[in-house]
C-alpha cells in the first residue's frame, strides 16, 4: 500500500506491545500509520492521510453515539447509516470514507439525534 502521507514510501506491517498495525517503511521521516485486523493483519478500511484519519474519528464518535442511545445495536445502526447514505454493505464503512462521507455521516447522526 502507498503511504497516504508522503507519498513515497510504502505502508508495511508492523509489530508493538500493542499490536499489529502499518506504518511506513520511511519512519522516522513519515509517521504515517494505519489500523489492521490482529487475527488476520487485513488492513482496516482504506489508508488516509491526517486529515482525513481525523474526520473518520469524528464520523465514528458521532455515529457511535447514535447506535448507542438510539438504536441499541450496532448491525441495526450500519443497517441505518446504508440506508441513509444510499450504499451497500460492502461501501459503508467509516474506515473507507473520504472527508466529504466523513461530514454526511457527522450531519445525519446529528439531524437523529436532533429528533426528539
């Protein structure tokens, strides 16, 4: 996978205390890192840039407050966030988003939330 942050080097799986994950064959001159599943070491999602990773985490911290007041069950809540948005199962992941998704989801988690 090209590195989404300095565009010259390549994102290779690494190992921490903490897990697995990608970081960049350039550290220490790009820190630039990227989440993976630990039983298989599949990437999660698509690779961002910093901007990007920064709107995913809104978009989840928004959308997580939603399935855990509203809908009560997460399946139900992707279920929701597809329709809502118009994609399949397969597209409507937060970890695939670009920033524009990333805002859509801020915007109807809040217009739910809003509905009282």
């Amino acid at each position: 996978m090209k590195c989404p942050e300095c565009f010259n080097g390549t994102l290779v799986l690494k190992h921490s205390k903490w897990g697995m994950f990608y970081g960049c064959n350039r550290f220490p001159s790009c820190t630039a890192t990227h989440s993976c599943h630990q039983e298989t070491g599949k990437p999660m999602g698509i690779p961002a840039d910093k901007e990007t990773k920064s709107w995913r985490m809104k978009a989840h911290e928004a959308f997580d407050e939603v399935w855990k007041k509203k809908l009560n069950k997460r399946q139900l809540a992707y279920l929701w966030l597809r329709t809502a948005m118009g994609m399949s199962r397969e597209d409507c992941h937060i970890g695939r988003f670009d920033i524009t998704f990333c805002k859509k989801v801020i915007e109807i988690c809040k217009d739910i939330e809003d509905e009282q």
